[in-house]
C-alpha cells in the first residue's frame, strides 16, 4: 500500500497501470504493450493513458528508481516458479504456491488475501509448509539453489 501511496502522491489521478503503461510505453524499440484487462474502466483507463501518451519524465523515473529500491529491499524469497521442487516432494507441499503468498504478504503486508491463498495451495492432498521432513529432494533439484527447506521455515512462521 506504501508504494501505490508513493504513486497517488505525486499523480493523484493517475491510475497504476497508467504508471505501467507509460512506463513500458517510453523504453526504447517498444512497439507493442500487451495489457490485461478484466473491466470496462480498466479497459478506458488503459485507451486515456494511451490515447494522451506523455513519456515518464525525469523526476518520474527518479519516483520509479526509489519504489523499485523500497520493492528489492523486502525480504523475499527469490523463487521462478519452475516447479521442479513439487513433483518429487514427498509430503506434496506446493512449494511455489506457498512462497508467493510470502512473498506477497512481505511486500504488501499481512492481508487475508494471502492466508486465504495460502491456505487454498495447502489443503486436501497438499501439506502445509511446517510438514516439510527435510527430505532435501526440493534443494536438489532447485536450479536457483535456493535454500528452500530454510525457507519453508519462514514461511511456516507466517502462515502455521
């Protein structure tokens, strides 16, 4: 909530994927912006922001440079999403299902959203993160590498 404050401080009507898509829209050799839309107002939003195209200006981009800083510094886990840890995981946890509900209570702050989340990725045939045996199946197959039983741990903290 802390950064899209950042972005209604400075342009109190400006929408945050306006900020997106002028963001992407001012880089060099862009072409074409792919944009997901759900509603009729995202959807008008979206032809405003473009039919009236201004470039991010200087100090926008230094606005852009100190939310991206406040966004690296929370502490996340750095997973892709690749999946390989999940097939081979005795205790069936969704590994990286259960580290994007962390990830984004850190980065947005406790909410039920992430619980529910959380606790949709962990129920029926799939264990929660404190059930992990420390098998090291998961850490083996990681191509990132990634410390992933310390982090379950983490996450059990969170959300167990």
């Amino acid at each position: 909530m802390i950064l899209k404050k950042t972005y209604k401080n400075y342009a109190p009507n400006k929408s945050m994927a306006s900020w997106a898509l002028r963001y992407i829209g001012s880089l060099d050799g862009v072409m074409t912006i792919l944009s997901g839309m759900s509603t009729v107002e995202q959807m008008n939003d979206n032809l405003q922001t473009m039919t009236d195209f201004q470039t991010i200006n200087e100090e926008e981009k230094q606005l852009i440079e100190k939310v991206t800083q406040k966004v690296l510094s929370f502490p996340t886990i750095p997973c892709t999403k690749c999946r390989y840890c999940t097939p081979g995981c005795p205790m069936n946890i969704q590994i990286p299902d259960l580290f994007t509900a962390y990830n984004s209570a850190k980065t947005y702050g406790s909410d039920l959203r992430y619980k529910t989340y959380y606790k949709m990725h962990s129920q029926g045939d799939h264990n929660i993160a404190s059930q992990c045996i420390e098998c090291g199946q998961c850490e083996s197959v990681c191509p990132q590498h990634l410390p992933i039983m310390s982090y379950l741990k983490e996450v059990a903290k969170e959300f167990d």
